[in-house]
C-alpha cells in the first residue's frame, strides 16, 4: 500500500509523488495520447510538454488533485481516455495561468494561511470543489477579497523586478481565477481562453492536493462566501444527490 504522505515534506518526495501519479493516470494512455494531434498541439502550447514525453522529466505536479478530478468527472464524458485529456488540458492550462502568481499549498501552509490538520466535521476530501456542489457563483466582495489577498501577500517576487508587473499581469490573472470558479459545477463546461483549444473547467482553480486523501484551499482565510457557507448538512445531501446520479 502506498504510503499516504504529504508531498509538502520536501522536494525530493515531491518528485517521487508526480513521478508516481504520471506513471498510474498518464503513462498507461500515453500512445494514445500522444496520437490525439489536436490534444497534444493544446498541451504544448501551455509549456507542459513533459507530461507527454516518456522520460525521467515526466510527471505530475503532486499539488494537482488528479486522482479527485479522474474519480468524480469521469461520468461527464464518453470514454475515461476522453476524460484524462480533458483533465491534463486543464492541468497545462492552471499551471501556465498560476506560475506568475508564485503561490501555492506549500506556501500557504508554511505561512501558516492554511492549516492542514483538521479540526473540523470537514475531511478534506475536496469533493465540493469539484463540482459536486453544483454551481458556486462569486459576489463582487469575493472578488475584491481574494484579489487584494494576492496583492497584498504574493507579488514580492514580482515587485523586485518589475513593480507594474502586478497591476500589469497578476491583478488580472486573479481575476480571470476567480471568474473560471463561477463555472465549475456538476455539468461539464468549456471556457473560451482566447486562440487555443476551450479548457473543461473540472475543478477550482484554488483547490489544490495534499496528499492522496485530502485536497486543500489554499485562499481558505478569504474563499467565497458560498464555499465559507457550506456546511455538514449541505455535504452529506450533495454526497447522496451524486451517488444517486453516479448509480
């Protein structure tokens, strides 16, 4: 049995953790993945090549809630080949729209913004991001909030090189964030983003993995009012709702 560890623990098992999750989800289809011309034009052009290459680069970002998304959204599509593309296009396309941002699980937790120890009724288990709780939709407060959130905390890297560079580049990349979290719900929907392929919306741009049980937000001190609603009760009723569909 694998060992259900953070891959917060270091680079090294950070390495081993996407190594194994390309080798289950990837490697198996990746002929056929590799075939799809269309698929594999929409990966390269995010920058995420090594995810289609049978090489020692090739993995997966241990932080992307792959197992989650490959689980629960298998049933919006024909095939789960057809899901897997759907899911990798949104993997390359989340970690080219996130790089700049300089902002992750690992820093949320090392800065103490996110606590990985649970302390509530919650388990983590990440299905209400994922669609689940059907359609989040973000008032103009939650917007503000989670973009002066990055502003205020992650654009020091940024700011050293080039101080326009957040109000150039960052400020309207959270945004757009925000806007795509308004769209992730139950039935499947493809956001236009601009000249390359339409991106399937799976999951919340902000959820992110833990380990292999448990998925964390990691905007949680200042997520939507919608998601800070959500609730026991709410949980368990869309847990039976899905079940009911799934069967």
């Amino acid at each position: 049995m694998r060992e259900n560890r953070s891959w917060i623990h270091g680079y090294s098992y950070f390495k081993k953790e996407g190594k194994y999750l390309w080798g289950k989800y990837v490697k198996p289809d990746l002929k056929e993945l590799q075939e799809d011309k269309t698929f594999y034009k929409t990966v390269l052009s995010y920058g995420e090549e090594e995810i289609l290459s049978d090489s020692k680069e090739a993995m997966i970002s241990p932080s992307f809630p792959i197992e989650l998304i490959l689980k629960f959204r298998s049933g919006m599509f024909n095939c789960p080949l057809d899901c897997l593309k759907e899911t990798l296009k949104y993997y390359a396309w989340r970690q080219c729209e996130t790089a700049i941002l300089n902002y992750g699980l690992d820093t949320a937790i090392q800065e103490k913004i996110v606590n990985p120890s649970k302390s509530s009724w919650c388990n983590q288990c990440g299905e209400c991001c994922v669609g689940l709780a059907g359609h989040i939709s973000l008032t103009k407060n939650d917007e503000e909030r989670i973009v002066n959130f990055y502003k205020r905390n992650f654009d020091r890297s940024v700011a050293r090189y080039d101080p326009e560079a957040w109000e150039d580049s960052c400020k309207e990349r959270v945004k757009f964030l925000t806007q795509c979290v308004d769209f992730v719900e139950f039935d499947p929907f493809w956001m236009d983003v601009g000249e390359r392929e339409k991106i399937c919306l799976v999951a919340c741009p902000f959820l992110e993995r833990l380990d292999s049980k448990r998925s964390l937000c990691i905007i949680d001190p200042i997520k939507p009012e919608a998601c800070r609603n959500y609730n026991q009760e709410h949980c368990q009723k869309e847990k039976v709702e899905y079940h009911k569909q799934a069967s």
